[in-house]
C-alpha cells in the first residue's frame, strides 16, 4: 500500500473518530462528569446502556451495550469506546471482546479481519449514535425511579 493512500485511510479515521466525538458528546452532555451507569430507552423501554468504566483527567472509557429483545442479561452488542477529551475524538477499541484493532490489515489474514475492520466499527458507533438522536433516545442514570 502507497504511502498517500495510507495516509488517506488514516485521515478518513480520524473524521470518523472527531464525529463520533461530537454526536456522543451531545448524547451524554456531561459525559466527562459522568460515572456509573447511565441507560438510554425510548417509550419506556431501556435500550442501551454506557457503563463508565474509567473516568480520567483527559480520558473516558465506556462500554456501551445493547440489550436483545429489553432483557437485561441478554447482551448482543457491546462496545469498548475510548473518549479522548483534550484530542475531541472517540474511538472504539473493542467490539464484542475483539480488541486491539489496526487501522488496515492485509488480506487474508489469520482472524480473517476486513481490511478496513477498525473502521467498520467505527462507523457502527457512529450509525448507533445517529439512531439515538434520531429516535430521541433519554439519557437517565441506572439507579434512577424511571428506569
């Protein structure tokens, strides 16, 4: 792969990531404040929810999980998203235990990996975060009387 071409890819990435960034921050307003658990539902269903898992000067982690069919045992989504405060950008850096993802990958490859599968889930993140603005999803804490 030429050097331009990776560096395109690489570019594309990162607007994804600052994307990211901006729509989740508008989800969670408060998000460098935040702790616990915060849960996303609409019609008086929860959906989603954002475990933070730790809460840095500069840095977030989160996971994010989608629940099959409202029930709360039953995960069928979960994402690891790294929020990076000072940088702007959110990035996911694992997706259901798959963890430590390039940026591109030869093909094939042992895990059989897309060559662009950092970026896939990237733009997962980014299409759930459009369907929670999308749906006007309400943001409530995990410990909260509405739940």
């Amino acid at each position: 792969m030429s050097h331009t071409i990776h560096k395109r890819k690489l570019h594309r990435l990162i607007n994804l990531y600052e994307y990211n960034y901006r729509r989740l921050n508008a989800l969670v307003p408060a998000l460098h404040d935040a702790d616990g658990v915060l849960m996303l539902r609409d019609d008086n269903h929860v959906r989603f929810s954002l475990h933070i898992i730790e809460q840095c000067k500069y840095t977030t982690m989160l996971s994010l999980k989608h629940y099959f069919d409202n029930n709360e045992h039953v995960v069928d989504m979960e994402l690891n998203i790294r929020v990076s405060h000072d940088a702007a950008v959110a990035e996911v850096v694992s997706y259901q235990h798959h963890g430590r993802l390039e940026p591109a990958y030869e093909y094939p490859n042992k895990k059989m990996y897309h060559k662009d599968e950092k970026y896939q889930h990237n733009c997962l993140l980014a299409d759930w975060l459009s369907l929670c603005a999308d749906q006007q999803y309400i943001l409530i804490k995990a410990d909260s009387p509405l739940v």
